[in-house]
C-alpha cells in the first residue's frame, strides 16, 4: 500500500468548525470508496463532522469522529475540476 502524510492549515474554509481547535489533530486517510465507508461508520454511530463534499482539485471527502476524539478526513480521489486547475495554474 501506499502512505502519505499531508499537513494542513487548520483555518483552511474546507476544515470544519469543529475540527479546528488548536491542540487539534485531523488525520486524512485515502480509502477506494468514501461514500461506502462513511456509511458503514455513520451505521455504527460514528460522528459526521461535515457532509460528503467533492472538491475541485480532485478529492471527495466526509470528516468523521474517532472514538478517541481524533478528526479524520476519508477522501478518495476523483478527477479534479478543470476549470479549477487552470485558474490556480495546474494545467
């Protein structure tokens, strides 16, 4: 499998409000099918921290609750919005 750690700013408009505390952690994982995934855990009484959101770079993604207090951010990849790349000089 393949891993990779991505930083962000938590401020950044696509964090949700309550994944933004200071001392917080988010903690992205790439999973194949994020719909899938959010359901099977939603089902299990896992908190939804924001909806299915697809954005224009290329990822869907849902932020979940773990049971530790942890902020996760189930993405998968889809194809990205062209327009969007173009203007931010990615095509």
């Amino acid at each position: 499998g393949e891993f990779e750690l991505s930083l962000c700013d938590a401020a950044h408009e696509f964090v949700p409000a309550s994944a933004r505390e200071p001392s917080a952690v988010i903690l992205a994982l790439g999973v194949d099918d994020v719909t899938a995934r959010a359901e099977e855990l939603e089902s299990e009484g896992v908190a939804m921290l924001s909806a299915m959101e697809d954005e224009p770079w290329g990822q869907r993604h849902i932020f979940v609750q773990a049971p530790d207090g942890v902020a996760l951010d189930l993405f998968e990849l889809i194809p990205p919005d062209p327009t969007w790349m173009k203007a931010h000089g990615f095509a």
